[in-house]
C-alpha cells in the first residue's frame, strides 16, 4: 500500500484520528466519518483491486482500488484535472473574468452552525450570482457564470468565499451576443454586503439570530471592507489554465501534501503563504488541531461545491448553443464548442503525461496490460464483482483467498506502518541537526 504523510497523521500507530473520534464523536457530521473512512482504506488492495493481465506474456498486475473521496488528496488531484479538462472544452471561448467574493472575518463562524451550514453556503454562492446577473440584466445581457465556493484559507481556517469565472459579456434579448467588459467593484461590494447579512437573517431562527445580532451590527457599521469583490491579476487569462487554477481549490483538499514539512507523531508544520508579508512561512499545530481544522472543511452529503448560472445553467445551455450557433455562422468566429465535449483521461493518460511512462505498459515483453476483472470487499471479505473470463476468475479468487489469510494481513499490516515511520519526523536522529545553527541559517 502506498501511503502519504496524511494518511501518516491520520492512521499511524500513535492513532490520532481514532483518539479524535473518541473525544468528538458527538460533535462530528456523519459525513466526517464517512469520508475519513474512505480515505483510510485507499489504495488498500485488501479492500478491493482491479486486475490487468499482459496481453503478451500474460503477466498479472492487481491495482488497488481508489476511493474517489472528497477528502483523499490523491484522488481529488486526479478530480480536479478531468474537471478542468471537461469544463474548459465546453465553454464560450470568450473573456473571462476570476471574481472573488469574500465575507467579514467575524462572520465566518456563523456559516459553521450544523444546521444552518448548507443553506447559509450555498446561499452564499446564490447571492454572489445574483449579484452579477442582475448587473448585467441592467444592460439587458445574460452572462454565463461557473462559481466554486472555497472554505479555507491557507493555514487552514474556516473562511468562506466565492470564486467565480464569469464571461464578458453574454446573450442580449435580441439572441445575439454582445461583449460587456466594465464591473463597478465598489458598487458590487456594497451589495455583496447587504446580501449576505440580509442571507444570515432570513436563515438563522430567532433565537440563534439574537445571539449574532451583534457581529451582524459590526460588519455593517465597522467593517465594510470586510466584504471584498474583486478580480485578481489573472482574470485575463486562457480558459483552461484559469479552469486549473481555480480547480486547485473547488476540487481538492484544504492543503497540499507538499506543504506539510514534518509530522513526528504528535505535532505538525506546514508551510503557508502569508498574504501581509508576501513570504512563505511555518506553523505548527498539534496532530488533534491539525486534524480539527482540516475536516471541518469537507461538504455535507450531496453539497455542490460548483454551481453553474445564467446562460452556463443546465436547464437553458442547450438552448444558448443554439443562438450561439447562429451567430458563429454570422461572423465566421468560434465562440463556443457546441457539440464537443472532451473525453476524460484515464488515469493511466494522465501517469503518462505525467511521468513519461504508461503503467500498463508491460515490462517484460512491452506489450500492454489489460482490464480483466474487479473484485470488491463486502462484509468484511473480498468477493469477485466482475470477470471477462473463466482463467480471470480463477486468478481472482486464489488471490482473495490469499489477502484473505491472516499472515498476509499481518504482513500488510507491518509494511503499512514501516511507510507511516519514514514519513514521521524522528527527533532522536534528526533532532540535533535540527536545532543547530547550520540548520536555522
């Protein structure tokens, strides 16, 4: 099984998550303890696999199943390139801008009350697209907007905000499109403002809004410019490179594994970007804080993160392609990928492109590995779910009866942790070299 140091942080012998679930179990979402679950056990080829069979020498190869969750940060990296990659084929090829929206600081944990949390976030994601759209239903133009909400901020805070690509631009009530490229910031901010106090009212009961009637009274007289709309410096970009960059955020998880510099089985640091000083610098956190802090951050069941506005809506796309369609004709000019849709990459595409090298590229003979078979755990046991032929379930079944077996188990088990021990940092060997002069110069 390869692991990574959050799987380290999470799972190794000195058991953090499961100490925090004892202490928490009361006050985590049950979509927490799914998604971390989820997470543990992939990459586990006790918990499923694929195989693949050479088709020249007739080698196996067993790949361990992936669990394709919000929380895991090697899958959401493969997430966030198919979404990008998908998105960007099927958008008008036109200006767009990055707009941001931020909140008061003093708000933020209002948006993590458990019962009010999915409608204030995706309120929030609502408001800021009404905003736009009414602006330029002012200049009776429709525009398309694709809009991510992210809830972090880079030393991992709970800090809501709204990342939208939104075109320049849009269908006007003739059916043609017209170009618009003028958004009033400081206008937009003070309806942003309004909006979201407005949201925070009309959702919270009676009761829950007194006791934040005074946090909702100083973002409005105190600190206006807490409510931030803006466009980065890379508004005016290519559409995929802009899709990529702000997929980083809409499908991955609060921190990349780079940034995480030492875990030694109690504490972390990690590494952030300190937007007052622009430099990189270090915090540390205990493993409990650590983990508090990043699963805080994962959706509520069925949450959308992305959502999609104005002519980019699902329910009238196929209707704007149409008039888009005619106006390309008209002006002999690509606007829009009409009918094409990029077909995602598989996994084994993207390790290529990666790497250099195919992993179903057979080592011995140079001809490819192919699909033959899935099996799967099921109470506790693996079960063969799908074979293409009678050999395949043969392989597949010694092969679970042999994970199946408790020395192999006790094996896994073993290597496991060995992985987790080179990722931890080990004070008795590096501690001198760390606390010396040479080190901190």
């Amino acid at each position: 099984m390869n692991v990574n140091i959050l799987q380290a942080i999470f799972f190794d012998k000195y058991h953090n998550w499961d100490n925090f679930i004892i202490k928490y179990s009361d006050r985590l979402r049950p979509v927490v303890k799914k998604e971390v679950v989820k997470f543990r056990n992939c990459g586990d080829i006790q918990k499923g696999y694929r195989l693949y069979v050479c088709e020249g020498c007739h080698d196996v190869k067993f790949l361990p199943l992936r669990c394709k969750g919000k929380f895991c940060p090697s899958c959401a990296k493969g997430e966030s390139e198919r979404w990008s990659e998908t998105i960007a084929q099927d958008m008008y090829h036109t200006i767009h801008r990055h707009i941001v929206f931020t909140i008061d600081e003093g708000l933020r944990d209002i948006f993590l009350m458990d019962k009010y949390r999915s409608t204030l976030l995706k309120g929030l994601m609502d408001e800021a697209a009404k905003i736009i759209i009414e602006f330029f239903d002012n200049r009776k133009i429709q525009p398309g907007i694709i809009s991510g909400l992210h809830t972090f901020g880079s030393q991992l805070e709970f800090n809501p905000h709204v990342h939208m690509i939104v075109t320049m631009g849009g269908v006007n009530r003739k059916g043609e499109w017209e170009n618009y490229d003028y958004l009033p910031y400081v206008m937009l901010r003070k309806y942003w403002q309004n909006a979201v106090l407005k949201l925070i009212r009309r959702t919270l009961s009676p009761r829950d809004k007194a006791k934040v009637q005074y946090k909702l009274q100083k973002a409005y007289h105190q600190n206006g410019e807490g409510f931030y709309v803006n466009a980065p410096k890379r508004s005016r970009t290519n559409t995929k490179g802009l899709l990529q960059y702000i997929s980083r955020y809409m499908k991955r998880g609060p921190i990349a594994l780079e940034r995480i510099k030492m875990y030694d089985g109690h504490h972390v640091m990690f590494e952030y970007h300190d937007k007052r000083t622009n430099r990189k610098e270090m915090k540390t956190m205990t493993a409990e804080e650590f983990i508090g802090a990043l699963v805080r951050h994962i959706p509520d069941r069925h949450f959308r993160m992305i959502r999609h506005y104005g002519i980019y809506s699902r329910r009238i796309k196929s209707f704007i392609k149409k008039i888009v369609e005619v106006y390309q004709e008209k002006v002999k000019k690509l606007l829009i990928n009409s009918k094409q849709m990029l077909k995602s990459k598989t996994w084994a595409q993207r390790i290529t492109e990666c790497f250099g090298k195919n992993p179903l590229d057979c080592p011995n003979c140079g001809e490819e590995f192919v699909f033959m078979g899935m099996s799967v755990c099921k109470n506790g046991r693996l079960i063969t779910k799908y074979t293409k032929n009678k050999q395949a379930m043969i392989v597949m079944k010694e092969e679970n009866i042999r994970l199946g077996q408790k020395e192999t188990q006790h094996q896994q088990k073993e290597k496991t942790e060995a992985a987790f021990k080179k990722l931890r940092f080990d004070w008795e060997f590096y501690g001198d070299l760390y606390m010396s002069p040479v080190w901190n110069s």
